[in-house]
C-alpha cells in the first residue's frame, strides 16, 4: 500500500492530500529513509512522521484498505 493511503487510513494523518504533501516536504521516513507519497509500506516497517517540533514512530502490523474508525488504531503501533 502507498505510504500516503496507509497515513490516512490509520487516521495517522486525517486527509490523503495532507499526507501526500507531507511526504513531499521530507516529513514522512519509512525505515529512516525519506518516503515518496507512492512509496510501498509493508507489515513490519517503521515509519516515522515528524509534525513541526513534534514526531511520531509506529509500526506497521497490518495492511488494510477499508478500516472502521474503531480499527484504525489497530493497524499500528507506537515505538518510544
């Protein structure tokens, strides 16, 4: 799955085009390498998002493309 659809989907990110920018401006690193909004994300990757002087570091556990606002926070989870 595209890193940008994954932010979205995992209501890491709430819109697919704040996601694609932030992926465009260098924010977003998938196994600390910067992502392209069409990078591929798998289970067992760790991504890391850096929001102004805030950042967060998950990993991937699941690929899902349609997920309820229950599930969503099942998809990954939090490192450090």
């Amino acid at each position: 799955m595209r890193i940008d659809k994954f932010l979205k989907n995992s209501r890491i990110i709430k819109r697919r085009t704040v996601a694609k920018e932030a992926c465009m401006q260098g924010r977003v690193f998938i196994n600390d390498k910067v992502a392209k909004p069409g990078d591929l994300v798998k289970p067992g990757d760790i991504v890391t998002v850096n929001f102004g002087s805030n950042s967060i570091k998950v990993r991937v556990l699941s690929i899902e493309d349609n997920v309820k606002k229950d599930g969503a926070a099942g998809l990954y989870e939090y490192i450090e």
